[in-house]
C-alpha cells in the first residue's frame, strides 16, 4: 500500500528457491528461519510447525513489528498500527484473541520467556493462537486502540479494531461486514478450506473478488509472473484443461466398440430401448443378464432375437448389466 517500512517474509526449508526469489523481485526481504516444534500431543495436523510465529517476538533488529498472516490482504494502509502498544492484536468470538494481525514490540527477554513456556500454557487450538491466548490471560481487558488518541503511558497490550482484522468468516454468517466496508483496512480469510488462492472459492465466498482483483494486478517481477500467474503451473493448467476432453474420447470408443473393434449400431440401440420400453408399459418381466463369469462368452445376450425378427447385437459388456 505504498509504505517505504521493510516489507519482510520468514520463510522456512519448506518453501521453493523459485518462491523467494519472487519473493524478493517483489521487492520483500526474505529471512530464513528454523522451525519451532509444537509442544501439543493433541493438535490439528496441519498445526504442527505453527509455534514458528512466535519467532516474530525475537525480530530484535526492529522497534516494531507489524504481523500478518499469509491469509491476509491489506486494502487500505496500516502505516498507524506502528504507532499502537506493545502488544496489539484482535479479538474474536467474544474473548479469543486473533494471531493472524498483531503488532508486536519484538524483545530477546520476552522471546526466552515465550519459549520457557511453551511446554506448560495451555492451548485451547492446540497451537500458537491458543498459546499467546494463555500468555496475555488479561488481553480480552484491554482498551481498544484508537489511532487519534494515542495513550500516555502506552498500554502493554491494546486490542485492534475489526478493521484491521475482518474475518470473512463472520462475514459469511450475515453475507455482509460487521463494520464499514470503506473503511476496512485487512481482510482475513479465515475459513479453512477455503483460501483465496483456489480459484473456486470465488464461487462460494464473495470477499475473495478482492484477494482475486489484487492478484490480478500484480505488476510482472520475474518472466511469466504478470497478474499473479506462475509460468510453471501452466503447463498442469492445460494438462487438467485437456484431460476432462480426453477421458471423454476414451470413455466414447469404449462404449461404441466391442471386443472384436466392432462399431455397436446406433439402430440396434434404438431398437433394443424400444423393445425395453415396451415391455416396460406391457408390465412384463424384462430379460435378466447373467453376470456370471468375465469370459464374454457366460453373457448370454450378444444375439438375442426381438420379436420383430432382428437380431439384437450388443457388446458383451452389457451383459454384466442386471436389469429387473
């Protein structure tokens, strides 16, 4: 949103050479980091590495620290979060802070404190959220930030606006946001399965035309990377594109040859749903096809004779068909 503060991502093993040199082409300070271990028997699977954000309490080479999660778009800028307390973050569901925005006043005191007790806080999310949650047990107390009322002495920990947090997923209870939409300054996608980057969640969640009209956007860094593209997802792109049509051919020739490469009669067919529907009507007993055996000489249907004096000829994998 135009800031001239540092823009920096922590990344980890986990993520591709190709990613962080996009990463820095787009003009990002990229740091590499160790995972931290979550402490928690009982967690989700994907939390597992979550306990790495505390890391961004030991940034100790910043004053402060302005945190946002990967979920995450900022559509207006946040230049006055700089100016919050120690601690800033977001509540949700009435008393449960928010990890995923945080202002943050990094200090090496505070970060060996953070991990002297990891093992014995509590968790109710069996990851970082709940940890920080038992670690500002008092946070739910604290006083709204207001950026035009700057407090003396700044509080330890002050609680964000949801303008500055808006949970998509709040959203979706009333199919509209709790505050002015002008207004909103960070946009969160909280829901799980629904990320912005799966282009079909566009479909279901509307809060992700923004995410999607950013991308979009995006000026070209690196070669092919124009509007949020990556030059080697389009080769997979055309692959899932074409796949569909392929199956479709192979699924048609399957079933309009038999084993012996003959074409099936588009008149034999017609005749032999004929045949069907008219005994349907008459409420007599359809012909029952053995299904025992995978020979295809156990089916005993290729030549049936219709009451009209044709012959009936079908592949002989209709006869694994029981009709009733």
């Amino acid at each position: 949103m135009g800031t001239r503060r540092d823009l920096v991502v922590l990344v980890s093993d986990g993520v591709s050479d190709y990613s962080r040199k996009l990463l820095e082409a787009d003009g990002f300070i990229v740091k590499h980091i160790t995972l931290l271990a979550n402490p928690n028997q009982v967690r989700p699977t994907r939390f597992w590495g979550v306990y790495t954000k505390l890391k961004i309490f030991n940034m100790t080479t910043y004053r402060k620290v302005v945190y946002l999660d990967a979920d995450t778009v900022v559509v207006k800028s946040i230049e006055d979060l700089f100016n919050c307390g120690k601690f800033c973050a977001n509540l949700k569901h009435s008393e449960r802070m928010n990890s995923g925005v945080m202002v943050v006043e990094p200090s090496e005191t505070l970060f060996k404190d953070m991990m002297n007790k990891v093992d014995s806080l509590p968790s109710y999310t069996g990851g970082d959220q709940g940890f920080l949650n038992s670690y500002y047990a008092e946070f739910a107390n604290s006083r709204v930030y207001d950026p035009n009322k700057p407090l003396t002495p700044e509080p330890e920990t002050q609680r964000l606006s949801t303008l500055y947090n808006a949970d998509v997923g709040l959203y979706l209870l009333a199919n509209k946001w709790m505050v002015d939409e002008k207004e909103l300054r960070v946009i969160h996608y909280t829901l799980g399965p629904l990320k912005p980057w799966d282009w079909w969640t566009a479909w279901l969640v509307k809060p992700v035309a923004v995410w999607q009209d950013v991308r979009q956007n995006l000026e070209e860094s690196l070669p092919g990377t124009g509007g949020g593209k990556n030059p080697r997802d389009q080769l997979v792109v055309k692959i899932l594109f074409i796949l569909p049509f392929c199956m479709l051919l192979c699924g048609y020739y399957g079933s309009c040859f038999q084993t012996n490469k003959e074409l099936l009669s588009m008149r034999t067919l017609c005749a032999f749903a004929r045949q069907a529907r008219y005994k349907y009507k008459s409420e007599e007993e359809l012909p029952s096809y053995s299904t025992v055996g995978v020979a295809s000489s156990s089916f005993g249907i290729s030549n049936q004779k219709l009451s009209t004096g044709a012959h009936l000829k079908l592949p002989s994998y209709f006869g694994a068909i029981a009709v009733f």
